[in-house]
C-alpha cells in the first residue's frame, strides 16, 4: 500500500487515500468531471498502484483513454456454490499438480477475502401447496449433494481466507446487498470504497449502493482470489438520466423490463452504466437493486447508482451498525462520491428514460429483453385462443398455454420489499374474494432472504400466499435457476400426450428457451403480483388485464384491478413491518463463522473416485497438455446469433435420454437423483457431457432435407458428413484427436457466467471460435481455458462466406492484443480464402494466460516458479 496521499479522515480514526489530490496534481479541476466509475478506479489506482506507473494509469481515467491496460484490486470474492465450489475444486487440482512437481502444495490459498454461499443446488421438488415443502426440499438437497458439500466443508479449513454460508439460508447477491457488502471498508486503518466480483453474472445488484460489483467466470474469480490484479482498460461509461416519476401501480420489475429493452436497443454491451437524475433519486433501494440486478440482461458489465440518502436509510433499515452508517456518509462526502457532488460528472454518452412512460410489464417469450406489455396481450398473438380456463379446468382438461410453473423467485425482486408485499397483497385480495391456483400450476415461493419471512409474517401476508399456494419452499435461487423440480407426472405425461403448448411464469431474470425446465416450452417473466395472478389463470392464452380471472359469489367477474393493491396499501405495510431488528436477527447468527479446525488439516483434498459430482480436474493431462496448433480446425458447430452459455452448457434438470443421464446411470445413480446439470460441474466426466446439451440448440450444420435446421443437441462429423448426437461427434473427435473451432453470430456467450460454457468446449478440443461478436464474461472465460476468439470483421459473417461446416480452418498471424490475423478457410471443392478476424486477446496479460494454455497452466507455472 502506497503513502502518498494517504491522509486522515476527519470524524472517524481511519485514514484515506485523496484521490482529488492525486487527480489533481495530474490536471487541476478534473476530479469533479468524473463518472463515479471513474473516481473509484481511481481510488484504488492511488491506493494499490506502483508509484511508477500511477500517473499513466490515472491519466487513463482522466483523459479518457483506452490504450493501457492498468490494475483493479477488487477487495472480495463473492461465489455461489456452484461456480465458486468449481472453482475451489480447480484450486485444490492446481494443488496437486503443484505436489506433483515438488512444490508446497499449502502455499496455494484465496489472499483476498473470498465468501462462498451455497444457494444454487436446491430444487423446487415440493411445491409451494405442501406445508413441509422447505424441509423436504432442504432434505433432497443434502441428500443428493453429499459429494458436493463434503468438499466444500473440507474447504472450510483446507483454504485460508474462505467463509462459508451453508445451504437454506438465501441467494448470494440479496445476503451481498442486505449484509455482506459494507459500501466502505476499514482495513488496516484505513477507509476506502468496497468493490468485488462475484462469480454468478447478477453479481452488479449491489451496484445499487454505489459498490462497483462485476460478475465473472470463476476462472477471473480464480485469478482475484490469488491475489493478482484483474487487468482493465478504461470501460465505456455511460450516463443513463432517469427523469418522471412511475405510475400508480406499475413496480419496479416494470420498470426494469421496459429499461432493459431500451438499453439493449441502446448497444450497451459491456458498458459501465450510471443512473442518475430525479427519478433515480426517488427510487429506493430495493427498486434500484431490481434495475442493478438485470445488468446482464441488458448487456453492461455494471449498473451504478450514486451514494445518497437512500443509500444511508437502507443500511439503517438493513441493521449496519451506526459507526458503519456513519463512515459510509463520511466518507462519500469527503471524497466526491456522494449524489450532490455529482452533478458535475460529464460522460461522454448520455441516454435519458422516463420513468413516467413505463406500463405494466412482463417479458418474453425466450428473451428477458422482450418486453411484452400486458395492455399489448390481446393484440400481441400471446394471449389468443383464450377459450376459458375455467371451463377447460372443469372437464379435467389442461388449457393449451397452460402456465405449469407459477414461481416467485430469484434475488431480482425478492430483496425489494415493495414486490414480496405487492404479492402478499394480490394473495389477500384472491382469497377474500374466493380465487383459487389453477390444480396444474406448480407454484412456489423461494425468497432471497430469511428477512422476508419474518416481515410477511409480521404483516399476516405470508398465511394469505400460502392459501393460494405459495407457501416458502425454500431461500435459494430455484426455479430463477432451472431447478424448478419435477412436475406431477399425470400432468407431465398430459403434456406429452396432447403436445401442449406449456409456459412458465416466474419474478427471475432469465427466461431461455430450455432454461426454466424441460416441459415449459416458453418462459416469461414478470412481477410478484402479476406471477400470483398468473397462478390464477393458468394459462398465457389470457388478457390478463381484460379478462376474468373467477367470478364472485353474485357471479360478476373478478379482474385484475379488483386485486391489485395500491402504492399506499403497499407502502403503509413496507413502513410498519420491515425493521432493523429483522435484519439482525436473521445476519448475526448466519456470520457467526468460527470453524472449528480440530486436528491439521490435509492440503490436498482425498478425491472421491466414484463421485459424479467433485473430482480432480484434468487441466494438466491429455488434450490440454499438448500443443495447440490452430491448423486443421474442423467445425464443431455453426451457430447464429444470441447463443447463450445455456445452449453452451445447460443448468436445468439431467434427463435420462441424454448423454450425461446414460453416463450418471452408468455410474449408479437413480434418475430421481440426477439433479441439474450446475451441480456436477465440479466433476469433468459429468460436466462435459453437458457441451452443447440444449434440446433447443440450432446446429446450422445439421439441417432436415427441405433445407431446415434441426433443433436439438446435433452434430455433424466431418469429412464423413455424418449427423450425430453432439456427444457422440466429440468423442470421435477426442479419439481422432481432431482440433476443432466454432462459427457463431452475434452476443456469442451472453447470459450466466459459468465456466463450463468455455470448459467444456476446450475439454472437447475447440482451439478457436471466430464470431461476429462476444459477451464480456464468456470471452474472458474462453481465454482463461486457452480457447482463441476470433472476431469476424464489420460485414463479415458465417452467411456471407457461404460456411455450411464441411470447411477446414487455420489460424495465421502473430496473436497481440486487438490484431488482425488471417483466418484460412478450406473449402471441400479445395479452395481455399484467406479471412482477416481480429484477435480478442484483448490485453498482455490474456496473451500472456492464453500463451501457458490457460489461468490454471499460469498459476502452476508461476507457483513453481516462486518456489525456486
């Protein structure tokens, strides 16, 4: 740590780092221009940063400037289970390689803080009607994840700098916002801004109190934890002005949904974005936590909001201690940080959204960006067909549209108390006037938190959701997730039978094709209130804003307006039920985390060898020990645009007929116990069977006779031009040891942050994968894992060159950052063209990664270097 600048800060017994000061003595007056992103990047700049090359970095920042990459100190990791376990599994592989070669293996360990929360893994096999659902689903859970929290509690005193909170007792980003994240951290005497990376891409919901918080592949979060600095350039920053005020009515999922379409129309992909203006101001935090949360979904790395008083009333609300309340206002006063001392700020791209121009929402099918208006419902083509639900349901027949899954879900809109209310709300008024769930929705409810409990309760709303059937099943991310859990199978089977067109509806933030579970043909997403609602109908052949939902006992039709509370009802209940001593209640106990450590833990982690669900990686051995020769390449796949890391590496539920069911049978496991594809990723043999496993995949290279593409998880092995199932083509390519590439559109890689997406395509032997474009956290995970992307040139596309897969392709020119390479493609009539595609090793350091085969190559190499 640096002492220039450093100085003390008044009011308090800490010292500070005055980046004004040291901005200032650069250029005089640039401080107050400055994005906010930009002031604490700054920060750490003064803080951590060489004292040589402080002043290039900081005139990065100043100057706005691209061309250097400099250092970021995040000051934790935050993981969920399945990621962050996977990536404890990769620590505790790097320690055995190190073994192997004669090094210490001890001396492998997080040095930054690293906090792991298990939320991933529950399914939701009892639904929200069952009174002992979160026990029994709680009782699955540990079951069938033995494997994998053996492991993790060897973790617990195996690795220095690791706190666990074990399973049921929330989601990862609601515990960061409400506990974990103090917004200022005092370390060693000193205050400075908290920053983390989270290894789940919502990571950015605690943007909403001014924490700059990026999610990342576990690979990056390997790289933070081991304490190098995550290289950056200078991000775009971009200003977004919220002005009006939102209607009566409309709630924050709304307002993210309409936001979310508009800034994906705005190309903000891999941007840092500041909100800002009057109507950010209005907004509380739990509604700009629900705008943070959707960062991903609309494309950004970060969604931030500025320091101001709400940020002070929500911890108070929350339970942080007075002395961290203080600091936190201190400290955002002093340095520039605080909302008045922004209105100076200057970006250099400014969009503008009224909030008063916002309607009620939902999105979808298949893309979270898809807003779909419920006035537009009649008209959009959704909601045709209604015939009557009520009628349908009293001849036993299930209603095409049928909505199987109704879930209150995901930390996006459970952490904000105005939805979870607003839900409680719409249950009450249901009951009173003698609505009743449709008998085919499976609905449930999985707050983010322990803390809803406690105030639904408080507010007598929990007993009304659980009338209606939306008792708690659990406080993990479930259906948001993919683990939506099984379906009776008489309405499974009535599915199958009529080939129902079967929706999902759910407060999550991500609605792929596939994702939500394997019977929900289409999923949409929508608001606490508007999801109970839905359980009602039963289907999304509805207008659920003109049509009735029941009748009364006078037979007059029941409508959504006769059930929807209004921002006072709602209000007055925020107002009297949730309270500080909730928060403590629920926190103090769950970050009591001594470990009894009893006698000398083992390094090295004994590895179970008939496990399915941890085992020692494979980063040192076979393919990935050899050379990568860029010569040769045959293609795996030809994809469009939109690919997602579902279609790369599917979450959702393992089914029997596919490869990593035939193998999980194999190795003695009942199907009832299969769980989701997330929870085997830390065992390699499972997780690779997972490439490319999306029933919904379009393999452009596999097509019908009349020309079609032929969806499902399809390859075509070449020369032969045999179609296959996609595993089947990468074993015979593993057993040929044939190099193999991707062709892809554009956003290649958007969506969840998992590794296995980038993994799972090098364990088969990709070397390159040339797109039109690529999703931040994916390109930095395919360089983590050795895997070149390419990047096709403006008007160059799979399409315009004519590529149908039967090509061979190379890879020419010197690998810097940003370069043009050549891209050799031979055709099968022997032609041959050359095509120049850019390098996306985008900095020295991912050349540097990319070059020793990957992060986990580097880190063995430098350890072992260390040591000698």
């Amino acid at each position: 740590m640096n002492t220039q600048f450093r100085k003390p800060l008044a009011g308090t017994n800490l010292d500070y780092f005055d980046t004004r000061a040291a901005i200032e003595a650069i250029r005089p007056g640039a401080y107050a221009g400055l994005p906010y992103t930009s002031k604490i990047l700054a920060e750490q700049l003064v803080r951590r940063c060489e004292p040589a090359d402080l002043t290039a970095s900081l005139s990065q920042l100043i100057e706005r400037k691209q061309d250097l990459d400099f250092p970021w100190y995040p000051a934790r990791v935050v993981c969920h289970d399945i990621l962050g376990q996977t990536a404890l599994v990769d620590l505790a592989g790097l320690r055995d390689a190190i073994a192997d070669q004669g090094g210490d293996p001890s001396r492998v360990n997080p040095v930054v803080p690293t906090q792991l929360i298990v939320d991933h893994s529950l399914a939701v096999e009892h639904a929200g009607f069952d009174p002992a659902a979160f026990e029994k689903n709680r009782a699955v859970e540990e079951r069938r994840n033995e494997d994998r929290f053996h492991f993790i509690d060897w973790c617990k005193t195996a690795f220095n700098n690791v706190d666990v909170i074990p399973a049921g007792n929330g989601i990862m980003h609601q515990i960061n916002l409400e506990k974990m994240s103090p917004v200022i951290q005092a370390r060693d005497g000193v205050a400075f801004p908290d920053t983390c990376v989270g290894t789940d891409s919502h990571t950015p919901h605690v943007d909403a109190l001014g924490v700059i918080a990026l999610g990342v592949g576990g690979l990056e979060a390997e790289t933070v934890m081991l304490g190098r600095p995550s290289m950056m350039r200078l991000p775009d920053i971009v200003g977004v002005e919220l002005t009006g005020k939102r209607q009566p009515g409309i709630t924050a999922t709304d307002i993210v949904l309409a936001l979310t379409e508009f800034l994906r129309a705005q190309k903000v992909v891999s941007t840092y974005l500041e909100f800002y203006g009057e109507g950010a101001r209005s907004l509380t935090i739990g509604d700009r936590a629900t705008i943070s949360n959707m960062t991903p979904e609309y494309g950004a790395s970060a969604g931030m909001f500025y320091i101001d008083e709400q940020t002070i009333d929500y911890l108070k609300l929350t339970g942080r201690e007075p002395e961290q309340v203080a600091l936190v206002e201190q400290y955002a006063k002093t340095t520039g940080l605080w909302a008045d001392a922004m209105s100076q700020a200057q970006y250099e791209r400014v969009l503008r959204f009224d909030l008063s121009n916002v309607s009620r929402n939902m999105a979808g099918p298949s893309n979270p960006h898809r807003r779909l208006a419920t006035a537009d419902l009649a008209q959009s083509g959704i909601a045709t067909n209604l015939g009557s639900a009520l009628a349908q349901e009293a001849d036993g027949q299930i209603p095409d549209g049928a909505v199987i899954i109704a879930a209150i879900t995901s930390c996006t809109n459970t952490s904000n108390p105005r939805n979870v209310v607003a839900a409680g709300l719409v249950a009450k008024k249901a009951n009173e006037l003698g609505l009743i769930r449709k008998p085919w929705v499976k609905s449930s409810f999985a707050p983010g938190s322990k803390v809803a409990e406690l105030y639904l309760n408080d507010s007598g709303l929990l007993t009304e959701l659980e009338k209606l059937g939306f008792g708690i099943v659990a406080f993990a991310c479930t259906t948001c997730n993919g683990m939506s859990g099984a379906l009776d199978p008489a309405i499974q089977q009535e599915i199958i039978d009529r080939d129902l067109y079967s929706t999902a509806v759910l407060s999550g933030n991500r609605n792929f094709d596939g994702r939500i579970h394997p019977y929900a043909k289409q999923a949409f997403l929508a608001s606490p209130p508007l999801v109970v609602a839905y359980a009602i109908a039963g289907t999304m052949r509805f207008d659920i804003e003109q049509d009735a939902l029941g009748f009364d006992s006078n037979g007059n039709a029941i409508t959504l307006k006769d059930v929807w509370p209004s921002d006072e009802e709602i209000d007055a209940i925020v107002s009297a039920s949730v309270k500080p001593e909730q928060f403590r209640q629920v926190y103090e106990p769950m970050f009591d985390l001594k470990v009894d450590f009893g006698d000398e833990q083992n390094p090295l982690y004994d590895w179970r060898e008939m496990s399915t669900y941890i085992r020692r990686p494979p980063y040192w051995e076979g393919a990935l020990a050899g050379e990568r020769t860029l010569k040769g390449m045959r293609p795996l796949a030809v994809l469009g645009d939109n690919i997602t890391t579902d279609h790369l590496s599917p979450s959702n539920a393992i089914m029997a007929s596919s490869a990593a069911g035939e193998y999980l049978a194999k190795m003695g496991l009942p199907e009832e116990d299969f769980n989701s594809y997330a929870t085997h990723r830390g065992d390699h043999l499972t997780a690779q069977r997972a490439t490319f496993a999306n029933p919904k995949l379009l393999n452009e290279m596999v097509r019908a006779d009349n020309g079609e593409v032929i969806q499902g998880s399809l390859a075509r092995i070449e020369p032969e031009g045999k179609p296959v199932r996609m595993w089947e083509a990468i074993e015979t390519y593993m057993e040929r040891k044939q190099p193999l590439i991707i062709v892809a559109g554009a956003d290649y890689g958007q969506g969840s942050s998992r590794d296995w997406a980038a993994k799972g395509v090098r364990l088969a032997g990709v070397e390159a994968i040339v797109a039109e474009g690529f999703e931040r956290i994916h390109r930095t995970n395919l360089v983590g894992m050795g895997v070149l992307p390419l990047q096709f040139q403006p008007g160059t596309t799979r399409l315009t060159l004519g590529l149908d897969g039967s090509e061979s392709y190379d890879v020419i020119g010197e690998r810097t950052p940003g370069a043009t390479v050549t891209l050799l493609i031979h055709r099968s009539n022997g032609s041959t063209i050359d095509v120049p595609v850019v390098c996306r090793l985008d900095t020295a350091e991912e050349i540097d990664v990319y070059d020793a085969g990957g992060v986990l190559q580097r880190f063995a190499k430098d350890f072992l270097a260390g040591a000698s």
